[in-house]
C-alpha cells in the first residue's frame, strides 16, 4: 500500500464529512444554524472524549502532553490576541485548522513506522477513513458557518493530506521520539478542544 494511496484516503474521508455536512447544513441553516454550530462542538468534544484523549494517554508520555497543552494555552492566546474586543471569523478557523493539523502528524508518523507490517493495511485504512470523516464534518462547518468559500475548505483537505503523506514518510525513515509526538497531540487537543466550547457550545447556550 503506498503512501500516495494512503493521503487519497484521507482526503476521501475528509470529502465524505464534508458532503454530510452539506447535507445537514441544507436542512438546519435557515432557521437552526446555531444549532448546526452546537452539532458541530459537540461532535468535536465526543471526538476528543472517546478517541483521541484516551488514545494520547495510551501512546504517549504524560509529560509530552502536559508541555503541549500548556504550548496550545500560549498558541491560542497569540492567535486571538483580543478576542473579546472584536470577534473575528478567523480566530475560529485557524485554531482549528492548527489543531487537526498536529493531531494528524503523530498518526503518520506511528503509520510509517507500521508501513512495512504485514497486517497494517485493512485496519490502518479503515481507521484512517473513519477517523477523519468527523474532521471533516467540522472542518466544513466552520467555513459554512463563516460562509467562507469552497475553494478554501478543498485547500485544506489537500493540505492535511499532503501533511499525513509528508509525516508518514518521516515516520517510516526517522524515529521521532513519544515525547515530542505527545507534545503535538498537546497542543492539538487543546484547541480543538477550547475552540469547540467557545466558539460552538458556549455561544449557544448563552444565546449569541
């Protein structure tokens, strides 16, 4: 299974959360957007609170995540310098874009080491395939929300996807240390996370 195939399949599975998002956007944006957002919040928590926090606790060292979340405080705080003087839609868009971004580069890298294992590639592909269907549920979310266009949200799928390609050749050729993959998967889960209570959950239930 080649590494040209893998990216294809993330971007196929970035593609069909992108389309149920679409779908459920066409019947929520009219009179439920805020709704719609909340969706799109809670669907990131779930993602966070079932798969990729016990995951990070399972894989990684307890220091390397602790260093990355408190790095992801710093990240968030620099990326939205004044955020409660103006409310800027790119303040949302790219903590999260960030966040998928380092939460795909320790899943690449531990697939390339797995690259040349015998029984890596029916579970890895179905893994990566479901894994990102959500990703890319949000990610679609967001720049529907923002009305952002189209060409942008391909943009990104095609970047996360060339960063999955680019991180699974360095894991099959370097050995990049639990630590400093742990640190990544930090900062990841802390603006996912953060970005998913402020900007979706939070707003909701205070009615803005």
């Amino acid at each position: 299974m080649t590494v040209i195939f893998l990216g294809f399949i993330l971007f196929l599975s970035l593609s069909i959360g992108c389309i149920a998002a679409y779908m459920v956007y066409g019947i929520l944006h009219q009179k439920y957007e805020k709704i719609f957002g909340l969706l799109c919040g809670l669907l990131l928590i779930g993602l966070l609170v079932f798969e990729i926090v016990p995951e990070a606790l399972e894989s990684f060292e307890k220091l390397g995540l602790f260093l990355g979340f408190i790095c992801g405080y710093y990240l968030f705080s620099l990326l939205i310098p004044h955020r409660h003087a103006a409310k800027d839609e790119t303040s949302t868009i790219s903590p999260l874009i960030i966040g998928l971004f380092l939460h795909t580069i320790p899943l690449s890298l531990t697939i390339g080491s797995l690259l040349h294992n015998d029984s890596f590639p029916l579970s890895i592909t179905a893994s990566t395939v479901l894994h990102h269907i959500p990703e890319g549920f949000a990610l679609t979310t967001v720049f529907l929300l923002y009305k952002k266009k189209i060409i942008g949200l391909m943009i990104c799928f095609l970047s996360l996807s060339i960063c999955f390609i680019s991180f699974i050749w360095i894991g099959e050729h370097l050995i990049v240390s639990t630590r400093i993959q742990g640190v990544f998967m930090g900062v990841s889960i802390y603006l996912i996370g953060t970005i998913s209570l402020k900007e979706f959950i939070d707003p909701f239930f205070r009615g803005k």
